[in-house]
C-alpha cells in the first residue's frame, strides 16, 4: 500500500487559499447588494446572466452526490449504476420546460418563493404555504447534512487524527454559513461560479487521474472485464438496482432535484428565459459527459484497485448480511463513498510524485466546492422560505426588511448548527440512520418530488382545487416518511417485511408520488364544483 502521509502539506495550502476565496466572495457580495430588500438578498435582484446560472444551476445539482456518493455507488453495485446518469438530461429538460415558465411567473408576480406562486395559484393563504414551506425543509435539512457530512469525511481521510472527522464537518459548516450570511444570494451565485467550474473539473480529471492509475485506457479496459459478473451486470453486487428501481430513481431524482426550493429561486433570479434555456442545455451536455469520463471511471477502477472479493471470489458482508468495502477503503457497509478520496490519496502522488500531490489536493478540493455549494444553496433556500413564509406572513407580518433579512441570517445558524449536530450524532451512533450519501440524497429528493403535481398543474393543466392539491401534498409526504429510514426507528419492527418489499418494487419517492397524484386527482374533482371561478383561472 503507498504512503497515505504523501500528500504532505500540499492539502493544507490549498484548501486554506480555496476557503479564502469564499470569504473574499462573502465579502464582495455584501459590498455589491442593492439595499436590504429581500429581493436582492435571495435572488440577487433577478439579473443573473447565462453563465451565472448555469454553474450555479450545476453546483447545486450535483453535490457531494457526484463526487462522493455516486463514485462510491458504482465502486460497491458496478456498471449498472450508469444508467442513473440519465437524470441528467431529464433535468436539463425540466429546466427548459418548468424552470421558464416558473421564472415568467416569478418576474411578473414578484414571487421570492415556490411558496409564494404556489399559494397564489391555489388561492391558499395558510394551508399550502405551510406545507410548501415544510417540503423544503424536509428537502434541505437532509442535503445540508449530506455536505457537512462529506466535509467530515474529506478530512478524515487527509488529516488522520482522532477527531478529524468532527473538526472537518464543522469547518465546512461554519465556512459556508459565513459567507452566505454575508452576502446571501450574491455570494452564493458567484461562489458557486468557482465550486462549479472545480467540480466539472474535478470529476474530469478524477476520472482521467483513474485511468492513468491503471496504465492506460488499454490496461483499465481490460481490468475492468474481469471484474465480478455482478459488478458487470444488473442488478449490481447489493442487488438494489433492479430495472423498476433504477429507472423510478433516475427519473425522479431530476425532476425532485429540479423543483426543490433551491432550485427554483435560481429560476426567479435569472434575466431572462434565454439564459435559462442556454443552461438547460449546458448543463445537460456538461454533467452528463462528467457522469461517464468522471463517476464512471472512478467507481470502476476502485473496484480493480480496492477488490471487494477476496482470492477466492466471495465477498465480505457485515452482520446484516451487506456487502462491506475493502478495508482500504472503510470498514462498514456505509464507507463506500470514500473511494475517490482513497484512490487519490494514496496513488496520484506515487505517479506523478510532486505533480500528483498538487493535482490530488486540487480534486479534493473540487470535492468540498461540490459539498459546500449544495450545502450553500440549500441553506439561502431554507432561510427564505422560513422567513419569507412562515415569519413574515404569520408572526411578523409587518417587519422592515432589513428585520427580515437579519432572521434569515439567524436561521442560517441555527439550520446549520442542527445539521452539524445530526452529522455528529450520526457517526457516533452504533446504527447510524443516515447512510451513504446517495442513499439520504435520495430520500431528500423523494420530499421534494411530492411538489411535481402541483407545479404541472399550475403551469399547464389548471384543473387542481386548493383543497386537493393541500390533500395530495399531505398524503405523498405521509407515504414518504412511512418508507424512510426513521418510521422503523419509531415503531420498531411494524410492517418491516411489507414496507421493505415495497421499498424493493420501486423508489420511494414514486411510491409517494403516485399516492399523491391519486388524492390531488380525486379530491380536486370532488371539489371543483364549489371552489370559486378565479381558482380556475391562470396564475
């Protein structure tokens, strides 16, 4: 094994310049805003040009999910999981064809939230707001602690010591919630300009870093082929990713992704409809050709590199009866998402030498842009929904602005602080409910999906009521959290073997959604003859 102290204090120097510049960018941020209006702090005073958006649009799409989670779900299930790529362009799609016409709206009306245009359109003043508010909050909370969550791994892996996993997660979360609480959605575009261009390429040069690790495209190629017939097939070595699981799970996870609050301020907040079609197709074309020369590459080559067989072809499973990592690469069922930062660490600097250390600390570091500019955006999303919402509307309807942005900027330190402490609590726990990183991204990503009704309907087919749409919503988050990893906490082993073999038929973001769409559909038909004639008309 080579020396995994070989990177020196290459990583140190970088990362400190990188988290200089998110400062400088804080900084620059608060010194540009235009007043204290909410308009300008959470969508930057709608101006954002194309490639602005595009990178902010990619930055938060693809988290440490790209750069952690997804390399270490092809590193444990193998080819298979390459089909998952497909969401990219699926979103690309749903930028082109929900994220114009969500930012017409928002232009015309002056909506600051999903929550605002929703309630608007369903004539809904407590009800939908509220719940709106809540989808988001049940979205971010478990994204945020995803990206604090690779922050902590990030360092555990560079700087070993006892408590590195602690002070990692805890810097990433202090660093992120400074700079956007200093300059809110200003700096958080422009950060995220420079956490989306390393993150393009970091995959890029993750996955060519790979190949070169291995000998050559010949020699990777070859490797690769004599894997396990179970990395090379469906439904992968866990047997997760059955057809009906894969294609719920790609599909679902680009729409969710693409209405989930974060995303659908940067809709409000740019200049026009062409800027946002131009990032429809920039960010289909970019990420998709990241999954595949980037994601692809790592997972595939970390399982050449770090077997999960032994000589005799098994593999070792945990108590649980899960497959476990190489011992190189983590010692549970859930340390899979570590295998880029291992292939890295302890190969490019015996390669290249001085090269390899400094290219190395630069992927790394592209690895916590990834987590932070999700983290960031999710966080702003978050504070405005709260405060914009909830404080505005029914605890201080009259506040200045400058108030409200001030309880924006508190919250943001509370949302983290919370999302550190469930980090924490996680890693200290003996069955730690929060997982790999792909797994609890998902999860977030099926709350968020439950908004995909309401959105179509309001944007083209107008035949919803408030009263089915609040029923849809309620019934599609119920399912959700009935399938999630914390009702079984709850109560015990009730309906396990029931809610287990649904899980297994497909994702539970569809489960919720199909649930949902039956309510909205018959609600609102039982209720539109006596809902009043302006609920029917366009937003």
């Amino acid at each position: 094994m080579p020396d995994t102290q070989s990177l020196g204090a290459i990583p140190h120097i970088v990362l400190g310049c990188y988290l200089l510049v998110l400062l400088a960018f804080g900084i620059q941020g608060y010194r540009r805003r235009r007043g204290a209006s909410e308009e300008d702090y959470y969508l930057a005073g709608r101006g954002q040009g194309w490639i602005v958006s595009s990178l902010t649009i990619m930055a938060t799409f693809f988290s440490s999910f790209a750069l952690l989670g997804a390399p270490g779900m092809v590193y444990r299930d193998g080819v298979v999981f390459a089909l998952f790529s497909l969401n990219v362009p699926v979103a690309g799609v749903a930028i082109y064809l929900l994220g114009t016409k969500i930012r017409q709206a928002g232009r015309d009306h002056g909506y600051v939230t999903p929550a605002d245009m929703i309630a608007a359109h369903y004539r809904s003043r407590v009800g939908l707001r509220l719940l709106v508010a809540c989808v988001g909050l049940l979205y971010a909370v478990p994204y945020v602690v995803m990206q604090i969550q690779a922050g902590g791994i990030l360092s555990q892996q560079l700087f070993p010591g006892r408590d590195a996993f602690e002070t990692g997660a805890a810097l990433l979360a202090l660093i992120t919630m400074v700079y956007i609480m200093v300059g809110g959605m200003r700096s958080v575009a422009w950060t995220d300009v420079v956490q989306g261009g390393l993150l393009v390429g970091g995959m890029l040069l993750a996955g060519l870093a790979t190949v070169a690790v291995l000998g050559g495209p010949g020699p990777f190629f070859a490797s690769v082929a004599e894997l396990p017939a179970r990395s090379l097939s469906a439904p992968g070595t866990s047997g997760r990713w059955t057809p009906e699981i894969l294609f719920t799970d790609s599909l679902f996870a680009s729409l969710g992704s693409m209405i989930q609050p974060a995303q659908w301020m940067r809709f409000y907040a740019a200049r026009s409809t062409e800027v946002l079609r131009r990032s429809a197709l920039i960010f289909a074309a970019v990420l998709t050709l990241c999954f595949f020369f980037g994601v692809m590459l790592v997972g595939l080559g970390g399982q050449v590199l770090y077997p999960l067989v032994d000589e005799y072809g098994a593999y070792a499973i945990d108590a649980a009866g899960k497959v476990l990592p190489h011992p190189a690469v983590g010692q549970t069922a859930g340390e899979f998402d570590q295998i880029l930062v291992v292939v890295l660490k302890n190969h490019l600097p015996e390669l290249l030498g001085s090269f390899g250390a400094v290219l190395a600390a630069l992927i790394l570091v592209a690895i916590m842009a990834a987590a932070m500019s999700t983290a960031d955006s999710n966080l702003h999303a978050l504070s405005a929904l709260i405060t914009h919402d909830v404080y505005n509307q029914f605890v201080r309807p009259h506040a200045s602005q400058r108030e409200k942005t001030w309880v924006g900027r508190l919250l943001i330190a509370l949302v983290t602080g919370l999302a550190l402490f469930l980090v924490i609590l996680g890693r200290q726990s003996e069955h730690n409910p929060l997982g790999m990183i792909v797994v609890l991204g998902l999860l977030a990503i099926a709350f968020s999906t439950q908004l995909l009704p309401l959105t179509v309907d309001m944007l083209y087919l107008k035949k919803g009521t408030r009263q089915g749409a609040i029923a849809g919503l309620v019934t599609g988050l119920a399912t959700i959290f009935l399938l999630s990893p914390f009702f079984p906490m709850l109560a015990g082993n009730a309906l396990e073997d029931m809610l287990a073999s649904m899980k297994s038929m497909i994702d539970t973001g569809a489960w919720g959604l199909c649930a949902n769409v039956l309510v909205f559909a018959v609600v609102s038909n039982c209720t539109r003859a006596d809902a009043p004639p302006e609920q029917q008309k366009p937003i």
